[in-house]
C-alpha cells in the first residue's frame, strides 16, 4: 500500500501543484491568498471566468461554478480517466515513494443478494422526509432536549444537528434517521440530498423501550431496512473509513473527529439494525477509494444466543472479518472500553488519546 499522506507532503514541498495544473495557469488567473483559481477543466463545466481554485498549501481543489470539489488523486481520475489505481501509482513515482509491503486495501467481495434481501434494500418511502423535518424542528425548538442528549450520551447540539437526530413529542421519543450511503454530502448544501431509509428510536429516557413498554424493534418498523448506512457523508478527499458499531458510537466519533479538526478526514458508516447482516453487507461494499478501513465494534457486549450460550457478538464479527479482510483495522479502542461511547464520555478522566 502507498502512504498517500507522505506523498502529499513531499509533493507539496516541491510545489507539485504548479507542475500539475500547469496547462491551467496563465495570465487569467487569479491569486487569492493560498489558492490560484482558474478556469475549470472538468468535461462537464464549460467555464468561461476563473472559478476553479486550486490550493497552494494542500492538495485539494474546488470549483465554486460546477461544484467539483476533491484531491490531486480524485482530479486524476477526473481528467485522465483514470482508476484510483493508476492514479496513485502516477503520484507515488512523482514523489520517488516506494510501495510499503502492506497490501492495499482489497476491493470487495463478490456477494449475491438473495431475493428478500433485494427487496429490503430498495424500501424507501418519501413520507419519511416529512416526518424527518418535523422531528429535526422539534429538537431544534427544545434547548431542553439538546441539554439532556449532551448530559446523558455526551453528543453536542452541533453533533445532533449534524447528525440530523429528532424527537417526536406525541411518542416521547428520540428519532434517529437512517441515511442512504451516497445520499449525504454535508460539506456542500447545494448536495444535500439525503435518503431517508427509515428511523431507529429510542424512548425520551434513551431506553429501547416505548411509552406502552415494548421494545423498538428496528426489524419490525417496515420503513427501516437492515442495510449500511450513511453518518457522516463522503467526500472525495476521504481516504479513511470507519464502520461503527452504533449510531450513538458513530456520532461521538464523529463530535470526536470535530473537536480534533478532521471531520473532512474520514467516512463514517454503521449498521441502521444491529450487527446481524453485517458481515454480508461489508462483503458487498466497495472500498476501492479507501487506503485505511477500519471497524469498531463493542469489545465487551455479551448477548444470550439462539444455543442458550453468553456469545461476545462484536468481538466474534470482528474475527469473522478479519478472516476476509486481514487488512482492516480491528477496534482501535483502549483495553477496558467496552464502545466508543464508554471511552469518550470517560476520556477527560483517564487522559487516553486514541489516533483518528
Ligand atoms: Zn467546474
């Protein structure tokens, strides 16, 4: 695998961005503080004044006319037709980078859904965005709400609205949407276009239990596929991928990655029903534009199984993957954590950094 990170840092030394966009650079363009905009060359924008800006000091670009927006590595794939292959491999010989003897992460594995599955994955229902924008209003009209969810679970206001959480005050409960991966570009709201697949909830206490005493079963809400879903939403200079256990788990991670500057760093994605088809849903995806996978599952939850038997469900996914994906990191967090959430709500405690 090549180090991506260091082939930037030596290509910028050298000022590489120059060499890359000198087709680009003439007398037209602007210099404004740390970025040179020029006209746009992608195939679909026919651009007429300077509107592509190209940094100086990173390796990114993004156009303001046509709303492309990525790294040199995305801008290769963009203009020479290249796969992300190709493209790597062109800057690495740039920068005189070695490949490192960790094999890039593997593309994914041929997986047939069967016909039910199918089904499932095609629900999608349009009342659920009204419902969506209701709850989300609600929860911004009750600073009460976003005192008790920072109290309780940790999250921040801007995590909750990030996040697109809500709260439905006739059925005193929390309401999580499940997002289409895909369908999320929160960077630019021209592309905020979120799919809303269904809802999880949890009661206005945060238990799994409703105000009738059942429990929110996500297998029984129709509108709710079992499927990967979106947290925090892909843009093309992501190059990491986290896939979190829990929603909960995934939006502190998300406030986490927030509060150390590099929410632009890393696509999150976790199951919207439990951990039961995760294994044939990884299978599935697409890892291609990722140089770093990594899964974060509980360490320490033990569930009854159908064998009457204590089973620790995360730790058994987590060796199931690693059979099939030996290149994934496996749950990062310091020992004695048993989630994510454990650990960052004790985090100001124990003083313990773990890398994102
Ligand atoms: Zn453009």
């Amino acid at each position: 695998m090549y180090d991506i990170n260091k082939i930037y840092e030596i290509l910028l030394m050298q000022n590489y961005q120059k060499e890359l966009f000198s087709d680009l650079i003439n007398s037209s363009s602007i210099v404004t503080g740390s970025d040179i905009n020029v006209c746009c060359p992608l195939p679909n924008h026919n651009d007429s004044t300077p509107s592509f800006s190209i940094s100086l000091t990173k390796p990114l670009y993004n156009c303001f006319g046509c709303g492309a927006k990525g790294d040199w590595l995305d801008y290769l794939q963009k203009t020479q037709n290249w796969d992300f292959k190709t493209a790597l491999a062109y800057l690495a010989d740039k920068a005189g980078v070695e490949k490192s003897n960790v094999p890039i992460v593997k593309k994914k594995i041929e997986y047939s859904y069967t016909a039910k599955e199918k089904e499932q994955k095609v629900i999608d229902f349009e009342a659920n965005d009204a419902y969506f924008i209701k709850c989300f209003d609600n929860l911004l009209n009750h600073p009460s709400a976003l005192k008790f969810l920072e109290e309780k679970r940790g999250i921040k206001p801007e995590t909750a609205i990030h996040c697109g959480m809500g709260i439905d005050t006739e059925k005193q409960r929390w309401v999580i949407p499940v997002f289409k991966i895909g369908s999320l570009n929160w960077e630019d709201p021209k592309f905020w276009n979120p799919k809303i697949l269904g809802f999880e909830y949890r009661r206005s206490d945060f238990s799994l239990f409703d105000i009738n005493g059942k429990k929110f079963k996500c297998h029984k809400q129709p509108s709710t596929p079992s499927t990967l879903v979106e947290i925090n939403g892909k843009s093309p200079e992501m190059r990491k991928l986290i896939i979190m256990e829990g929603f909960f788990d995934a939006y502190l991670y998300w406030q986490y990655l927030k509060e150390n500057g590099k929410e632009h760093t890393t696509h999150i994605i976790t199951p919207s029903c439990g951990l039961s088809r995760l294994v044939e849903d990884v299978k599935a995806f697409d890892f291609t534009p990722y140089l770093q996978v990594t899964v974060m599952l509980d360490n320490d939850y033990k569930h009854i199984n159908v064998q009457g038997e204590l089973e620790n469900i995360g730790l058994n996914k987590m060796k199931e993957l690693n059979e099939l994906f030996p290149e994934f990191k496996y749950n990062v967090l310091p020992d004695g954590y048993k989630d994510f959430s454990e650990w960052y709500i004790g985090m100001n405690k124990k003083e313990v950094k773990i890398a994102c």
